[in-house]
C-alpha cells in the first residue's frame, strides 16, 4: 500500500506507542500494524433475523480486506426489532436505537482511528445508523445490505398475524391455523419480506451510491450475498487508495436519486426521516417539500407487499435497484459518484452488459412469472405516481406524510368526525369495543420523538386495515411513526408534534377534519359536529391553547437524554 504513512492510523502511531502492544496482543502481526486498518462492523447478534446471519459476511467482509492488503479490526453494536417491540413500551426504545447505533460506529472509528469501514446491516434502525455515522465520520466507507427473508408460505409475511391474533379471539380462525402460520411465516433470516422500513433503506443505500450495485435485497439464503461481502471488503482498500469518501458520493444530486427510486419502489413513509437525518449529517439540508415534488412525478413501478403481491427477495431476481435505475435513467442523475469508483451511468451500463441478473430472473419461473410482474416499465406504470404525499393544513402546519399509494381511491379524499387518543393502546381497546365507527377519523396524539420517542401505530393501522368495513371508511392520524408494512388511510409525521405544541395537541372529539390526498390537505374544518368557516376554526385552536397544560413524561436513561434532545421528525428525528 503506498503512502501508508499518511493514514490516520500510522499518524497515531508515532505517538500512542501502546496501541501497538494491545493490537498485537490480539490476533495482529507486526506486519499488520503498518497495513490500512478497516472498522468491519456489523449489528450481528440474537436480537432478531436482519441481524443473527450477518456474522457469515462479516467474515467473507474480512476476507477481502485481507486479499487485498488491508487489516480488518471486527466490531459489532446490534439493533433492536421493530416487530418484537410492537404493541408495548419497548417501542419508545426503537427510533432512538438508531441514533445509539451511529453513535457508537463514531466511537468505534474515531477512538481507534480506523483509515475506512465497512459496515453490514439489514435492520430498519440499523440500516439508516449505519448510513448516518458514514455520512458523519467521511472516511472511505462501503455498506453491505444483509439481504431479505425468504418468502412465507403462498408468499404471505408475518405482519398478517396482527389481525389472526383477533380472528382467533373473534373464533374466526382456531389457535392451532394461528401457531402453525406463526411457525412457518418467517422461515429464514433477513429483513422482512415485504417492502418496509427495512428493505426500503437496503434499496436507498444501494440507491445514494453507498453499496455494490445489485446487493441490496439479495435473499438471504442465497450464496451471491457472500460473494457480495467479500466484493465490498476487497473494494474499500480500492477507495482509500482512490482517496474516495462518502462526501464525493453523497450530494444533493445523489439524495435526489435516493428519493427518486424510493418513489418507483413504493417505499416506507420511515425513510423521509432516515434520509433527512443522513443528509444533514454530510451538511445537505432535505426537507420533506423534496419528496412530495419527486414523488408527484416518479410513479410506482415495484409490486411488492403489503401494499402489493410479491415478496421482497422476488425484487432481487427481477434486478432489484439497478434494473428500477434502468427505467428511471432519464429522471436520475447518471454522473454521480459511486463506492465502485465509477459514476452510476457507468455502473448501469455494466449491469446491461452483466450475465448474473439472466440467471437470477430465471428464479421467477418457480412462481410462474417474469420481471415485469415485479418491476413494470416506466411507460406502463403500477401507479401513475410514486408512493407518497404530503399533507399540510391547520392540523399539520409543517407538514404530515402518508403512503398514499396504499389507499384506495374511495379513502383519497375523507372527510370525518374525531375520537381522539393519547396512546395507541387506548385506540386499540376502543376499537375492539366497538367504539369506533365507520366514517371516524381516529387520532393518536402525543407520540412523537420529544414526548415518548416515535413509536410505530402498527398494531391500531393493522387492525383498522384487516377489518373489511374500516378499511374503506376509517382514517388514522398520528404525530408517530407508520410502519413500512402499513395499509390504508393512515397519515403520520403530523408536525409540530403535540408535546411541541402542534395543533394536533388540542383536536377534541367530534372536530370534523378533512383529509384531501390529491390537494395535499389536512384540515379542522367543524367543532361539536358542525362545520366552520376557517377564521372560527383558527380562534377556537388560539383559545383550546390558552388552557393547554402539556403532559409530562418521567422517563429514565437512554430514553429521557433522547426526548431532551431529539430534532422534530420531519427534521431527521436525530438527537446528533
């Protein structure tokens, strides 16, 4: 490796003689000390299936930083599951798991220093912190996506067991067909899969030019995401002898890209936040107007679920991102700089010329379709716009986002009487005591990042999405998160958040609201039933606030620093 000496790492050794004595201690060599050294950290743990398997390509990453001359140093700071924290308290922990996460890759690199990382995750938190300390710290970086579950079976996906669990208590299914789909819905490791939270931020890191071209959503299961580990282990010493680090990769242009293929694959309402928060941490300010204009003019091209049919690892063999690159070519932004060393027009031309993605489509025969069942052609659309739609009004006067491409077309415009809610429990207990009605717009308030850290209103969305009537005539809004699986008329990120003094802190029962997708609306309209003009509407929120007392929360730890610190959602959501 030439110019070493000019390597964070061998500028630290002329004065922290200790550091080599401990290293050596270990498993490295007198000639590894003068070797670039690589972070190769990952979220591998027990914590859920995107994270135990990554293990095995920690070790093909470390493979090919050795082929290549560097040495690898092997961290690991695991995440947390979305799904195992739903429906109880651990879910305040989730979106701040994220902020830890980057947090602690900073700690890894900076205290060392590392000379470039390479970084593997597959979560929907563990994914954007891996993202985020890479626009932070700026060092030659490459992320390795941990790929995607493997189809359950007649290719339904575990989020389906939320409303199971209610046709079971409903003496609609038995408990037996529930424990048995239970057992078999998730059969291997790897995001979920469906087109949620984490496998939307796989495809945006593909997307920003920070993984391999093809490698995000790879199933698995499947031996090419090894080979895809060890590729980027041996790529990173390429970019540090390039001198290429992610501030090359990550401009705006780039960003517009991610959002541009985050629009054609129908991506989780999560990854505005996600993306906003690593482009602040490379200096580039997103805001949330970006995605509704791109969205507005990038249709839906992907047919996965929930809100389509296929699996997410069906994507991969139909080409996954650079076959949706390929039909967006004339939107994109070609010129922008890559982790292979080339610019995206050069890898998307490569990917035409490549042999791989031939064979891999031919796994679409085993279900009896073809590329264009999963990813349809920019001229024949699935959706005529992309998946997302922003919406502001005197009840979200920052903005508020909803998936709208997960709608059906008697909910894109509804107007509603309120039943307003503090926590997604007590929405849930009304509902199943029937005290929801059709027609009603139901609101969970006091769920944002400063209150109770942002948790998911997955299990009321669900429930309110399976049942056949509230479907079509039932909305739900929330100053909370959404989950990337979420189906139906659900609008959250409604900014300012209630703690924050937003006016969704002070809707009451009975307000009539009105929720317009096409116009980008969401209004008060009405109080006690009747509607109003929006001069009455905008002095009764003035004189509702005058005898606003907002609620205190009494967490403790991690918690309480990250509700003291956070950024509103729409801004990021990061406490950095």
């Amino acid at each position: 490796m030439n110019n070493t000496e000019q390597l964070e790492s061998q500028k630290v050794r002329k004065i922290s003689f200790e550091g080599d004595a401990l290293r050596m201690s270990m498993d490295w060599t007198v000639e590894d000390l003068d070797k670039v050294q690589v972070l190769v950290e990952s979220t591998h743990g027990s914590s859920h299936p995107s994270s135990y398997h990554l293990g095995e390509l920690v070790g093909e990453m470390e493979k090919g930083v050795f082929q290549t001359g560097g040495k690898p140093a092997v961290y690991t700071t695991t995440d947390i599951c979305d799904g195992v924290a739903q429906a109880h308290n651990g879910m305040h922990y989730s979106l701040l798991s994220r902020d830890m996460i980057a947090s602690m890759v900073e700690i890894h690199a900076m205290a060392t220093p590392f000379d470039a990382m390479v970084l593997t995750s597959a979560g929907d938190k563990a994914v954007p912190a891996h993202l985020m300390a890479i626009a932070r710290l700026d060092i030659p970086s490459i992320h390795v996506p941990g790929g995607a579950m493997g189809a359950g079976p007649c290719m339904r996906s575990n989020e389906e067991l939320w409303h199971m669990s209610v046709e079971v208590d409903q003496n609609k299914m038995t408990k037996e067909e529930f424990l048995a789909f239970q057992r078999a819905c998730c059969p291997t490791c790897g995001a979920c899969q469906y087109m949620g939270t984490a496998a939307t931020m796989q495809v945006v890191s593909e997307a920003l030019g920070l993984a391999l071209p093809w490698s995000a959503l790879i199933p698995a299961t499947n031996a090419e995401i090894k080979r895809a580990a060890r590729a980027a282990g041996q790529q990173i010493m390429r970019l540090v002898q390039a001198g290429i680090t992610p501030s090359k990769i990550l401009t705006r242009e780039a960003f517009e890209n991610a959002i541009m293929v985050h629009s054609a694959v129908g991506g989780s309402l999560n990854a505005v936040m996600h993306l906003i928060a690593v482009a602040r941490e490379i200096g580039i300010e997103l805001d949330v107007e970006t995605f509704d204009h791109i969205h507005r003019k990038i249709p839906v091209l992907v047919d996965t679920k929930t809100a389509g049919h296929y699996p997410t690892e069906l994507f991969w063999y139909a080409g996954g991102v650079p076959q949706v690159m390929l039909e967006l070519q004339d939107y994109l932004h070609l010129d922008v700089l890559t982790v292979t060393g080339f610019t995206l027009r050069e890898n998307l031309e490569a990917f035409k010329h490549n042999e791989m993605p031939k064979f891999a489509e031919m796994f679409l025969a085993n279900y009896k379709l073809n590329k264009r069942n999963v990813i349809y052609p920019i001229q024949k659309p699935l959706k005529s716009e992309g998946s997302l739609a922003v919406l502001k009004g005197n009840l979200s006067p920052k903005g508020a986002t909803i998936k709208k491409s997960a709608v059906v077309a008697e909910m894109q415009v509804h107007k509603g009487p309120v039943k307003v809610y503090d926590t997604e429990r007590e929405a849930v207990d009304a509902l199943l005591a029937k005290e929801i009605q059709p027609g009603d717009i139901v609101i969970i308030r006091y769920q944002g990042p400063k209150a109770v850290g942002m948790p998911e209103m997955f299990f009321m969305s669900e429930l309110i999405a399976s049942d056949p009537v509230l479907s079509k005539t039932t909305s739900l809004v929330t100053d909370g998160r959404f989950s990337g699986a979420t189906r139906g008329p659900c609008v959250g990120y409604v900014a300012p958040e209630a703690l924050d003094g937003g006016p969704i802190a002070v809707v009451a029962n009975n307000d009539i609201v009105l929720i317009d997708i096409p116009n980008r609306l969401m209004e008060i309209i009405g109080t006690d039933g009747q509607e109003r003009s929006q001069e009455e509407i905008a002095e009764i929120i003035r004189k509702r606030f005058e005898n606003w007392i907002p609620p205190t929360f009494n967490h403790k730890g991690a918690l309480k620093q990250y509700t003291r610190m956070a950024r509103p959602a729409l801004e990021g959501g990061s406490c950095s």
